[in-house]
C-alpha cells in the first residue's frame, strides 16, 4: 500500500480535530453539570436546610414567551369546586349476626331422631329439627300432671292450700317452657294426660343451616351446639379503610359493590357501623355495610369490592396536582402576576381528588399559576433567577438552548471530518 505524505497529513489533521472536539464537549458538560449541582462538585453535599429551601430563599423568575414555550409551561387559574372521589376496599361478605340462632339444648338426653339432617337445607320458622329423648323430660311431664291433679282436688275456699297447689302447677309450666318445650306442647299434654317419651325441638327463625354437629343416637349435653340457622335475606359485607380515609365513611352512608360472580352488576348497600379502632399493623378501620339479599344471590364468603363515594371539600380552592411542588417540609405553587413574573408561594394543602388538591391557605380565587413544567421554574428560582434552564442565561455562559444548538454543530463538524477522513483513508487504500 502507498501512502501520500499530503494526504497522510490531512488525515492525520481530521483525527486530532475530532479528539479535541469530543474533549471540548466533555468540559461543557462537566461545566454546566458542576453548576447545576452546586457544592457537588467539591465532593461535598448540600445541607437538607439548603435543598429544601422555603419560599423566602427562591428569587422572582421572569420568563418571555418564547421561553415559556421551549420549558412547556402552562398556566392555570385558581378557581373553586367541590372535590369528590371514590373510596375502595376489598369486603367480604358475612351472615348478619342479629339474623344467626344456634341451636342448644337445655337438658341431657339422646337424640331419637332427625328431621333436618344435612348442613345447606332451608328451614321455616317451627320448622321441626330433631326429636330428644330425656329421662330429666319425662320426670317433668310427670311432675306437671301430678301438680294439676292436686290443684283441680283442692277448692278455691282451702286458701293457703289452693295459693300453694297453684304456684306449685304453675312451676311446672315454667320449667318444661325452660326447656323450650312449646306452649301447644304443654297444653296438649295437659289435656290428654298423656307423658311423651321424647322433646321436639323446633326452628326458632326462618334461614338456612349453615352447620350441622349432631347425628342420630348421639348424647347431647345442656349448652351444646346442635345446629347454627342463618337467615340470609339480608347479609354484611365488611371492608377495611385507611385511617387517612375514615373521616368520610359514616353511618348510614351509600355504597355500591361489585361481586365476582355477577359481572357488570351493581349492588348497593349502607353502611351500618364503623369499628371504633384501628388495626395497629395495617393501619386500616373496619366497615360494615349492610346489604339485602332477598334472592340469596349473595352467599357468606363471596368477596365484595366496595365504592364509597365521599364527597373531600366543599367549594374549595382547588389547583392541579402537577402545579404544587412537594419540597418534603413544604409546599410551593408558582404564581403569576401582571408583568409576568413568576413568584414561590407556600402553600397549605387540604384534601385529594384525582388529578385535583384543595388549597386551604396561600393563593386567593382568580390567581394565576404555573400549572406544569414547574419544576423547571423552581430550579431556576432557586439559583437566584440568573438563568441555567433551558431559555435562560447564565451567569458567564450563553443559554442552554444555544449551547444545545452549538453542541449540534459541533458533532456534525465532527461527523463530517469523520466522512473526509473516512474517505481519504479508502483512496489511500
């Protein structure tokens, strides 16, 4: 290969153009990074107190037209309405406790016979469960017939005698009712004369049974749960709220739930109760809300989400989330007046609502603020409004756009000696 010597020249020229322009870049970049970040650039970093300064230590920033449109900045007015949103949380739904019976007896015996024999059946209010053998019963029955006799032999005229044979027949009545035998129970026992081997025990509400720990021939003792009867025309569904949420769920309000099993539909209930604590680890406050079910479509341990919709402020001050900048201790908003400067205000914030934030305190109806690209002003007021974003002078070196612009001509030059080098390089070759 031949190489020539003016050629060789031009193309050694062309690489060392383009090695001190990838280092002139660098030093640009290290320049205006090492002003954008202050004390960074000595290896040490800025006081929290410094990074976090109030409105007082931000400087007016004034921007033309031109400027406003290169940073995107957007102005809104501050203006008033009512914020509402919607509160969710996962329920679950549960029988009502009011509509559950459990069925117990309240004497030993044995169990004869069943006539509600597997969990899930429908019963009716007098409704016959099960029959109950009990020697205690039949002493009962016994001791009630005697009590009758004794009262239908002594006369009224006796005095101290018939008082006493009436308490006693009386007593009997008492202690057999105790037991939960039924009124037409007594009295047919007490017209016939006749002791019944067995107690019926009969359905005390109208429901579905929902568990069942009896079979038959099986002992039973006073106290023990026999069935547990749910009437479930009308069930709960609780949920649990953020504690920050709370304040808006009260009794008596309006929510709608969605259930998996029914897509699409809406079934609404009221909120009944409001647990009086809160759990310690989740941070979250019971709710019950209360749902009727008339179709029993809605069964215990379906999973329920639940809406609340709650109304947060009432004709508030209300500015666009983007326009509020959260500094950690303080809130800023960017207002602007009529010679178009731009000046930090604190502000106080009060409730949420989607894209929308109620201001209590710091800006007056009608004001006018930056609603986006607000950051980019904050970090302009902050170094003193001498410039350092884009459309804006800096102290001792052009804007950011130009040097942009300059960094742009400087790689096409560097590309295009690539090109001419690239290409003597082949006519060498």
């Amino acid at each position: 290969m031949r190489w020539f010597p003016n050629r060789q020249l031009r193309y050694s020229v062309g690489l060392i153009l383009i090695f001190v322009l990838s280092a002139a870049c660098g030093e640009g970049d290290a320049s205006q990074i090492g002003e954008a970040s202050g004390e960074q650039g000595t290896g040490t970093a800025a006081p929290a107190e410094e990074m976090d300064a109030g409105a007082g230590d931000r400087q007016p920033v004034h921007l033309s037209a031109e400027q406003e449109r290169a940073l995107g900045v957007v102005y809104v007015t501050v203006g008033r309405e009512t914020l509402t949103r919607s509160i969710r949380t996962i329920g679950r739904i549960e029988a009502a406790e009011p509509n559950v019976a459990d069925i117990t007896p309240k004497i030993e015996g044995f169990i004869e016979q069943l006539f509600v024999a597997t969990t899930g059946e429908t019963v009716r209010r007098g409704q016959r469960l099960l029959t109950l053998y009990s020697p205690e019963l039949v002493a009962a029955q016994e001791e009630l017939l005697t009590a009758r006799r004794l009262a239908a032999g002594i006369d009224s005229a006796a005095g101290e005698s018939w008082r006493a044979a009436r308490a006693m027949l009386e007593a009997s009545r008492r202690r057999l009712v105790y037991w939960d035998i039924t009124t037409e129970q007594i009295d047919q026992l007490e017209s016939t004369g006749e002791v019944t081997k067995t107690l019926t025990l009969v359905a005390p509400v109208n429901g579905i049974v929902l568990e069942k720990d009896v079979w038959e021939g099986q002992r039973v003792m006073p106290g023990m749960r026999l069935y547990r009867i749910a009437d479930l025309t009308e069930v709960w569904v609780e949920g649990e709220v953020f504690e920050q949420d709370i304040k808006f769920v009260v009794e008596g309000a309006q929510a709608h739930m969605e259930v998996a099993a029914y897509p699409g539909e809406h079934v609404m209930g009221v909120v009944s109760f409001v647990y009086p604590t809160v759990d310690v680890q989740s941070r979250t406050n019971r709710v019950r809300v209360t749902v009727p079910n008339r179709d029993l479509r809605l069964k215990p341990g379906m999973f329920a989400t639940i809406f609340f919709d709650v109304q947060v402020a009432d004709e508030a001050l209300t500015v666009p989330m983007e326009a509020v900048v959260v500094t950690g201790e303080r809130n800023l908003v960017f207002s602007r007046d009529e010679d178009g400067m731009l000046e930090a205000r604190e502000v106080v914030l009060g409730a949420r609502a989607g894209e929308r934030i109620a201001i209590l305190s710091g800006l007056s109806e009608g004001e006018r603020i930056v609603g986006s690209a607000n950051f980019l002003v904050d970090a302009e007021s902050r170094l003193g409004g001498a410039g350092g974003m884009p459309g804006m002078q800096h102290a001792g070196h052009g804007t950011v756009l130009e040097s942009e612009s300059q960094e742009a001509g400087q790689r096409s030059d560097t590309t295009e000696a690539q090109k001419q080098g690239d290409a003597e390089h082949q006519d060498h070759d």
